[in-house]
C-alpha cells in the first residue's frame, strides 16, 4: 500500500513531471509526462535534482520509473533551441548536477526501466545503481543520427557499463539493444517479464534498505572511487573504509546475530 508524502521541499519536484511517494523505506520517484514519453524538459531535470536532493530522512532507498508504455524518450527536443557555446555548457552541467544527485546521494537507486530507454534516459539509468528491465524495454543513443552528443553524463558512465566499443558503435550507427541482448552485455543486471520491473525493483530496493547504512554509503561512494585508483591507492582507500564500516556498532550486532546462529545464512540460488 503506497502512503503519499508532500514534503515541502519536494512541492516544486511535483509540479515539475515528478511523482514521488514513500513505500515503507523506499522512496518512489515516478517520471510523469507519459504524453512526451517522458522525456527529460529542462523543468523535469531540475525535478529530478530536488527530489534526490532532498529525500526524506527515512528513505533508506530509491526507485526510479516511467509512467505509460517508455521508461524515457530522452532530452525533451522541444527545448533544443540555438544555443551559443557556453549556454550549452551549461545546460549539460545542469544535467551533471541532477544525475550526480541520483547517483551520488544518500541511498542507492534502483531504475525499473520498460520500453524506450533512450538517450539521456539511458543517461538517467546509468546514473542508477541497479537497473532492472522488463522484456518490453530497448536501449538506443539516438544523439548520433540527431547530431548532437550525450550530455547528461553518459560518455562517462555507459562506457563502464559496456566499453567504448558498444558506446561508439551505438551512437555511430544507431544501433538499438533489446531487453535480452541489454542485460548480454551489461547495460541492466535484472532481466523480468514485461510489466514486472517497478515489482522487482521495488523487491530489490526494500532488501537494500534493511542493509546497514554505512554499507550502503561505501558501495555508492567509496566502491566507484576505488575503481577508479591506481591500484595502490584503491587498496589503501579499501583497508579504511573498511575499517570504519566494521568497526559501526551495526556491523558487530550483525556478524554476532550470524555467529549465535540468528542471521540468515547464504542461501544456494
Ligand atoms: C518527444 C520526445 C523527445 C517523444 N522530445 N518530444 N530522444 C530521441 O531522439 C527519442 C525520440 N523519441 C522516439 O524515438 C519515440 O517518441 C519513442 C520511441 C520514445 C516513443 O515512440 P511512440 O510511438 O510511443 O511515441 P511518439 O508518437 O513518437 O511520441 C509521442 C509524443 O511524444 C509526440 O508528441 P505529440 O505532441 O506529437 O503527441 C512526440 O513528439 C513526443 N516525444 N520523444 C520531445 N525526446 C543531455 S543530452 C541528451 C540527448 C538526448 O537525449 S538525444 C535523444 C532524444
């Protein structure tokens, strides 16, 4: 049963193309111009930024989905209008700054994606930590046949998530993944029967949410920095975030509940 939520700082975010309601911990962010496909207008993008900016102190998770029958159609191509340089500049850092919002908050984000999932929406999934696909959704960067370039972040997280090779070949030719060859080679790591993502995602976000807090900070933040370390540096980064995630009074009553038997084991899948 979903509870709605009005937070104050939120009111803006509402009137913007976003939706967004509790569920136990986990706070739902709907995108809500299905009439456009949801794609991302300047005002949605804003949205967005205030919304994961300012998530209520509960919210120990986050998911992110799309109203109608598209995750999201992209920049909102009405809005593309002459730009000089530095405009420009600026409209992508706007979308850097609510992207980062998502993906650098205070609790991770789970995108259950279905239909389009095209340019800078795929932009916003990347931004997401899981990303679950029904089998009605398809991955494309149309940028390349509109003649412009992703703006929103995604040259720098899609090639992590399947190389510069797929990224150029995307955009050079257009080329679209289905939802089956999307998890092939690694754009989602949930593959669900169409209609069935927000379930999942909604699943896999309560799980999240019962994880100690310190965990899930490490994951989101020291995790992709680490990745990115010259390797010396990232095992040092490793040994104290570590340390300070075992060392929170939730990690000892975790391990010992495991150790006098009451924590649930491992379970073969
Ligand atoms: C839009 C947009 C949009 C739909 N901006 N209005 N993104 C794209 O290049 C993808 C463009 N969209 C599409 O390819 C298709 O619309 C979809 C595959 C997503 C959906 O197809 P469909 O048949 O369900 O819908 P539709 O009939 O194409 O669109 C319904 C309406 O939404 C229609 O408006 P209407 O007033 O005629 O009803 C469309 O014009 C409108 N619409 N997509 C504006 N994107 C930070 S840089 C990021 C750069 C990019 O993202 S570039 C990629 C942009």
């Amino acid at each position: 049963m979903m509870t709605q939520i009005i937070h104050p700082l939120l009111q803006r975010a509402l009137s913007n193309g976003i939706h967004f309601e509790m569920q136990e911990a986990v706070a739902v962010v709907r995108l809500s111009r299905p009439l456009k496909r949801n794609a991302l207008s300047d005002g949605l993008v804003e949205a967005l930024r205030d919304v994961f900016q300012n998530l209520p102190e509960e919210a120990k998770a986050a998911v992110i989905y799309g109203e109608g029958n598209h995750f999201c159609a992209g920049l909102d191509l009405s809005e593309l209008k002459e730009r000089d340089a530095g405009q420009g500049v600026f409209h992508s850092r706007s979308w850097h700054l609510a992207l980062d919002a998502v993906q650098l908050g205070r609790v991770p984000v789970v995108a259950a994606l279905h239909g389009a999932v095209v340019g800078g929406g795929l932009e916003l999934a990347s931004a997401c930590h899981i990303r679950v696909a029904d089998d009605s959704s398809f991955f494309a960067l149309p940028e390349g046949t509109r003649g412009i370039f992703v703006g929103g972040g995604g040259s720098v997280r899609i090639p992590k998530l399947i190389g510069v090779a797929r990224m150029t070949d995307m955009m050079l030719t257009g080329r679209v993944y289905n939802a089956v060859d999307g998890e092939r080679i690694g754009l989602t790591q949930y593959l669900v029967p169409e209609g069935k993502s927000l379930e999942k995602a909604l699943d896999l976000a309560k799980r999240i949410a019962t994880n100690a807090p310190l965990t899930n900070y490490a994951l989101m933040h020291a995790l992709p920095r680490i990745a990115e370390q010259p390797a010396d540096h990232g095992y040092l980064t490793e040994a104290l975030i570590s340390s300070i995630a075992q060392a929170a009074p939730e990690a000892k009553s975790r391990v010992k509940a495991f150790l006098e038997g009451k924590a649930d084991k491992v379970q073969k899948s």
